[in-house]
C-alpha cells in the first residue's frame, strides 16, 4: 500500500530544500520525493513510510514540520488500445 505525505516545511533557501529531501529520501520505503516552493511544502510517497518518524527527524533539522495529510495513493491504470483488423 503506497502512502502519500504531504509535510509543512519553512525551507528559506536552495540548501534547506536539498536537506530536506535527503533526509526523506533516507527513510525505508520512500519512493518519490517533490518539493512545491509556492507552499513550502514536501510531498513523500512511499510504501510503509511512518509518517510521524519522518516528520520528527524533520522537525530536529528545521524545528517546524506540520502533517498536513496522508492518503493512501491510487496507481493510474494504463488502458490498452484494440487495434481495429481491416
């Protein structure tokens, strides 16, 4: 079961960011990591990521990180195309 954090950062510079995702990406299961600077948040999608651990090893760094949701994440399903016979 995939999960997908979504986690309130105060990321000031470049340098912040590219820690933050270091240390997402260390966690076990972790399989994506985006970062959207518009909200200064860090989007985690994972298999069987705690959530919670991941945010307090966070908040050691940057002394503010918020969950702001978890959900399970639904894998996008690819249609085959039938190819007509003429």
């Amino acid at each position: 079961m995939k999960k997908k954090i979504v986690i309130k950062l105060q990321m000031k510079d470049a340098k912040c960011r590219s820690k933050a995702m270091q240390m997402a990406v260390d966690v076990d299961g972790v399989t994506k990591v985006e970062i959207q600077k518009d909200k200064d948040e860090m989007v985690v999608i994972g298999d069987e990521v705690d959530s919670v651990r991941l945010t307090k090893s966070l908040r050691k760094k940057f002394k503010y990180a918020d969950i702001v949701s978890v959900q399970e994440e639904k894998e996008k399903r690819r249609r085959r195309r039938r190819r007509r016979r003429q």
